[in-house]
C-alpha cells in the first residue's frame, strides 16, 4: 500500500517481497563519538607513548596501578618459563666446578652455592602458582635480594683462583639475569642488587677476614651498575609495551562499540526509533519457524496513519516527523512482552508482530492502540475521518504451516488495511484471507 492521499478510494492490496525498501536502506551515519573516559583514557596514552614517558618511569597513579599489575603477571608467566633454564644452568655449572677443582681449595664456596640453590628452588616453587601471580614483584624482588647478597659473597669464599674468576663472572651474570630478565621494574632491581650486595658485604666482614676490595669493586660494582643500568632499560621497554598494548585494546574496543553501533543503526528506524523493515522480516521469518514448531499462533497488525499526505502538505514535512515520531512511541508501548516487535514498515505504514497471540486478543490489542493513537490529540485540519490524526489498523494471525509462506501474513494483514480504510478509515478489520 502506499502513501494514502486524497478522499478518493483506498490503495489497492499489494503483494509482499521481505526484502528492505530502498527508502529504508541505513545511510551511512557519522562514526559516534567514543565516551569522555574513553577519549581522555586515549590522549593520555598517546602523550606518554609519544614523549610524556621521558619525563620520568612512572605513570598517572591509575594507569601506574594497572601496569604493575600487567607487569606481574607477564613477568610470572614468562618467569614459569625461564626458570627451570636457569635452574638447569646453575646445577649444571655447580656440579661442573666441583667435579673439576679438588675439594681443599673450594673452602666455603659449596656453601654459599648450595644457599644460592635454595633460592632457585624457591623460585621454582613460587613461579608455580600461578594465584601468587599478582605477588609477583614482592617475592621475586625478595629472592633476587637474597640471591645478589649470595652472589656478592661467592668470589671471596673460596682461596682457588679459578673459583674467584668464576664467580666474578657468575656475579656479572646474576646482575644481568636480576636487572633484564627477572621482568621486575628499576626500583626493585636497585633494592636487590645495592641492598642484597651491601648485605652479603655485610655479612662477610663480620664471618670472614677483610675482603679483597679490589676484587669486590670489580665484581659487585660492575655487576651493580649493569644491573641497574638493564633495569632502567627493561622497565622503559615493558612501560612502551603495556602503553601499545592499552591503545590497541581501546582502539579494538572502540572498533567494536562503533560495529556494533552500526550494525544497531541498521536494524532500526532513525526518525521513530522503532525496527525498520529490514529487521521485521528478519524476526518475522524467525517468528514463523519457530512457531510453526511449537503449534502457535502469529499475529500481525498493519498499521496506516490517516490522510497523512495532505497532513504533510499542509503542515509541512517537520510536523510530518513529529506525528510518526509520536505515533511510532505510542506503538513501542504496547509492545509490552520481549518478543513483540513494533517497526516502521515504510513512509506512515507500521507493523506489529505477535508471536504466541491469537485472533481475539491481537483484536484488543488493535482497538487498544487505535485508541491511543486517537488520544494524543494531533490535530489535523485535513483530514475527512476526523480532526485529529487517526489510525487504520488491519489484523491478521495464523498457526503457521509448511506449505504457508511468511509474507501471506503481511499480505493478509495489508489486506485488511485496505478494507479498514475503504470502510471510512480509523477503524480495525480482521482479514478474511486465508494464509497457507
């Protein structure tokens, strides 16, 4: 049916193809803008990505608390990794050094390795439960303290040159593993190896004669300084990672709420805010399947605003929107239960889906809204029903068949409109025409 015009005879039925007008095609609406947080969330992680993280290694207290968190549990899954590597290296150096040297000249080295060996151990083990994962800073920088005190004691506890020059490298060796691969931020690297070092010194001057201080400066102190200087460096490196990281979530995030938008925009009608006619006959396919499985009824009405042609000649095509805008909430409203379905079928012509309703309470239903449309009051001077905006409403339900097709239920509805509106319009009929 088309737009109704004039005082002349009502549009002749028409058959129904379910498949969208081109009118009813969703134009290609502007990209909606993303929210407040999300746009300030955006900026910020741009600037720090692109120069505000020189400034210092610590971020907004927000966006610091997220990243610890990040850098915990990337630090312990990548560390439920490595350390059965570096368990494996230091048993494998240990065993080697002791099969090598003859025992009078290891002196209280073996000792201080197998202690180093129980922080490994202890490494294994917490590295292993993955619910102390978000613990991750706190005992990793506990053993790595421990282990740098260790290994800062290791190059004097043995009298054998080769012992010496062995740990002073394994010092070196603990520092980089410490300060680039434990995954901790700087500080926590600084806490191990200055405070861990200074206290193994400790313990030494109190255990031991005075150390080789020149062999501790070449040890210790280079290994401090490698350590710190490859924690500065990893901790710049895993903050660049985790800002990447953030913008590509937003960003996927943002991409997602837009697609969605979109795909939300293209199943409803922007003027009323109802489905539009691409969405009606996708549920009213669906609707007919699955009542067709269960024995139940479905019901449609069609609906046609009165003479509303001459209304937008007279008033003009703005007043034109604001009717079906009302008139399209005032169906919303009696779409009461989840799976009714109000639409805009096309220019004033609406629909109402009904599954699981049979004849006589969809004709209620009509009447009930037929009235509503009649009590908002909108005046039209050119209308020959009545002076305000009016409705026609045809009725049509069916327990659906196989060999019934869905669109004979909008034909049938559509049929009954004709007959509501060659009867002298603001009135419901039921359809006569048999669908299946």
């Amino acid at each position: 049916m088309t737009q109704s015009g004039s005082a002349g005879e009502p549009d002749e039925p028409r058959v129904v193809v379910l498949h969208p007008s081109p009118e009813e095609e969703p134009s290609s609406p502007e990209a909606p803008s993303p929210n407040n947080h999300d746009s300030t969330r955006y900026a910020l992680l741009n600037d720090l990505l692109h120069g505000g993280m020189r400034r210092s290694l610590h971020f907004p207290d927000f966006l610091e608390q997220e990243f610890r968190r990040h850098q915990a549990l990337e630090s312990a899954a990548v560390a439920r990794t490595s350390i059965f590597y570096v368990a494996a290296l230091f048993l494998g150096l240990g065993i080697g050094l002791l099969l090598i040297l003859p025992p009078e000249v290891l002196g209280l080295w073996p000792l201080g390795y197998s202690l180093l060996g129980l922080v490994v151990v202890a490494g294994v083990i917490l590295t292993r439960m993955p619910s102390l994962d978000s613990s991750f800073e706190l005992y990793g920088s506990i053993l790595a303290f421990l282990g740098m005190a260790i290994v800062a004691a290791l190059p004097v506890l043995s009298e054998a040159q080769l012992m010496r020059q062995g740990s002073m490298i394994g010092t070196i060796h603990a520092a980089v593993v410490v300060g680039g691969m434990v995954g901790l931020r700087c500080v926590p690297v600084i806490f191990a190896v200055v405070g861990g070092g200074l206290t193994g010194l400790i313990v030494l001057l109190a255990l031991t004669e005075t150390p080789d201080w020149l062999l501790l400066l070449q040890t210790y102190a280079a290994g401090m300084l490698v350590a710190i200087i490859l924690g500065w460096l990893a901790e710049r490196r895993n903050r660049e990672v985790f800002l990447q990281k953030s913008l590509l979530a937003l960003e996927k995030s943002r991409s997602e709420a837009l697609a969605e938008r979109m795909k939300e925009m293209s199943r409803h009608d922007s003027l009323t805010g109802l489905a539009n006619r691409r969405h009606f006959d996708e549920v009213l396919v669906r609707e007919w399947q699955r009542c067709q499985r269960d024995g139940s009824s479905l019901s449609l009405m069609f609906i046609d605003v009165d003479f509303f042609k001459p209304f937008n000649d007279h008033y003009g095509h703005q007043a034109g929107d604001e009717v079906l805008a009302r008139v399209g909430k005032t169906l919303s409203e009696l779409a009461r239960r989840p799976g009714d379905l109000a639409a805009r079928y096309g220019g004033e012509e609406f629909v109402m889906l009904y599954p699981q309703t049979g004849p006589e309470a969809l004709s209620y239903l009509a009447e009930e809204l037929r009235r509503a449309v009649e009590e908002l009051d909108l005046a039209h001077g050119h209308s020959e029903c009545a002076d305000h905006i009016t409705v026609s409403v045809g009725t049509a339900s069916v327990i659906p068949e196989t060999s019934g097709r869905p669109e004979q239920l909008v034909e049938a509805a559509d049929h009954a409109v004709y007959l509501a509106k060659r009867n002298g319009r603001n009135r419901v009929e039921v359809s006569t025409v048999p669908i299946g």
